[in-house]
C-alpha cells in the first residue's frame, strides 16, 4: 500500500519544522554598505502564470491580485501558504485541522514584489493521530501576471577538510571540521530551470585564488544551500554566471564570519531572467 499523505508528512513536515524561520533579518534587501542589492537584470518579466508546488486538497489556491503593491503580495503569499498546509494535512477523516500563513515584504523589484512566507498549523484524526506542521520559508515573486514561489533546498556538502582556509589559524573565522563555514544559497525564482555557476575567488597579492566553483541547475522547485565554501576572514570575490549570458559579481565580506542563522549570501535568478546578490538574509516569517 503506498504511504499517505499524513505518513509522509510526519516526514517532511516535522523534520523541516526544526528549520522553520532560518532565514533571518529585519529589513529590506541590502548589501553591507546599505546600497540595493547587486544586480544584472532586465526590467520586466516576460512569462505569465503561477508556478509552484500546490498540494492537491479542498482548499483553493488564491488568484494572483490583480494590483500587485506591497500588501497585496504579502496577503496573496500569507494566502497561499495556509491553502497549502491546509491541503497536505488534509485527510477524509480529519476531525481537526488548523492551518496559517506569515508572510513579510522584502523589496519591489521587476514591477512586483519580493515576499517571504511560512506555513504552519496542525490537524487530528478520527485515529487519534496528532500532526504538527512545520517548514523551511519560501520565497515568492509576485508581479502583474506571474507568481513564482521557491521553497526547496538541496545540499551540496564538502568535505571539511577541503573547505578553503588561510595558512595559519588567526586568519580563519571558524577551526576546521566544526560547522561554522560561510555557505551561500541560489533560488530561480524564472518560471524555467536555469544553469548556474557561482565562483568563489580569494583576490590575494599574488593573484587570485579559486576558492571554489560550482554549476548548479536551479529552478523554481530546486533551490541550492552550498555549504562549505571557506573560512577564511576577508573579502572574497563572488562571480554568478548563467548559461545564457548574465553575469554579476559581488564583494563578499567574511572579516567575522557568517551570521549566526542562515547563509551569508544569496544568489538570486530573477524573474527576468537576470542575476540578483542578496544580503543579509531576507526578513524573518514564523
């Protein structure tokens, strides 16, 4: 018999509940000199649609609004989520069942808006099972005729002994081998899958040093956490590249290391189609 949905929830859910609210921050997208965000872009997105993982369930998904500001988006997304934990908690013989939504505002970009949301609440069943719902935040774009929702996140993980490090250990901000390396992440929040390189360069006196260079295929159900990119205290150089062509570079200040929760940096595919360097973190959801 194949699983139900409550068993794999039990899974996914709770697992991801311990998670819930990584992301953090109080404010709108900034760099660490208070300017907006890097980015290489075009001006509007082109495609039309909503593109998302939505559990199938008796309760509807929300149409996008139709005047796209601010609260509106965030509304839209606080919307979105609760109809999806109400759906995958659902079961015929649910006799209890609570779901919620928590969205807050990034920044406007693209004629649309940057939102993160979360999704919680719990259900009881005829059984006398009790489940709890929790899960990692989701970033939305939402723009006059497209929403695109990214939530998925897939490690890639080092060994920690290759993890990029100064020769001697007053230069590094965390020991080998104990979890407290910078990692970054890359959300496509582009209707369709993009090939994306990321390249981490230490710019020393004697030239640059790859510190590290991957090629991630990200899309708006496949987000990527890479962790394990360096230890090293200083700026090091970020070059995002896509397949077609953008390209972006950001400097990344490690001087005192990654922040306690959530990567250092994020790579955005924009809905355009462009590139986006975001940091801090986006602002929290609970």
């Amino acid at each position: 018999m194949p699983p139900t949905r409550r068993s794999l929830l039990r899974a996914a859910g709770l697992s991801a509940a311990a998670v819930a609210g990584c992301a953090t921050g109080d404010g709108p997208a900034t760099d660490t000199e208070g300017s907006t965000p890097t980015e290489t872009d075009r001006p509007t997105p082109s495609a039309t649609g909503t593109f998302a993982d939505r559990p199938s369930g008796p309760k509807m998904y929300p149409e996008p609004p139709a005047e796209v500001t601010a609260d509106a988006a965030v509304a839209f997304a606080e919307e979105f989520e609760a109809a999806r934990v109400h759906n995958s908690l659902h079961e015929p013989d649910v006799t209890d069942l609570s779901a919620r939504g928590t969205a807050a505002h990034d920044t406007a970009a693209h004629r649309g808006h940057y939102v993160v949301a979360t999704g919680g609440g719990y259900a009881n069943y005829e059984d006398g099972v009790h489940a709890d719902w929790g899960q990692l935040p989701a970033l939305y774009f939402v723009g006059p005729g497209l929403v695109v929702r990214t939530a998925e996140l897939a490690d890639r993980v080092r060994d920690c002994e290759d993890v990029y490090a100064a020769p001697e250990r007053a230069g590094n901000f965390a020991p080998a081998c104990e979890g407290d390396d910078a990692s970054y992440r890359a959300y496509c929040l582009h209707p369709e899958p993009r090939e994306l390189t990321v390249t981490v360069e230490w710019p020393g006196e004697d030239g640059a040093t790859t510190v590290l260079e991957r090629t991630h295929t990200v899309g708006y159900d496949r987000g990527v956490e890479q962790l394990g990119v360096t230890r090293r205290s200083g700026t090091h150089r970020v070059t995002a590249s896509l397949a077609d062509g953008p390209t972006a570079t950001h400097e990344w200040d490690l001087a005192t290391g990654p922040p306690e929760y959530g990567p250092p940096l994020t790579v955005l595919v924009t809905p355009t189609g462009g590139l986006r360097f975001h940091r801090p973190a986006f602002p929290e959801v609970r």
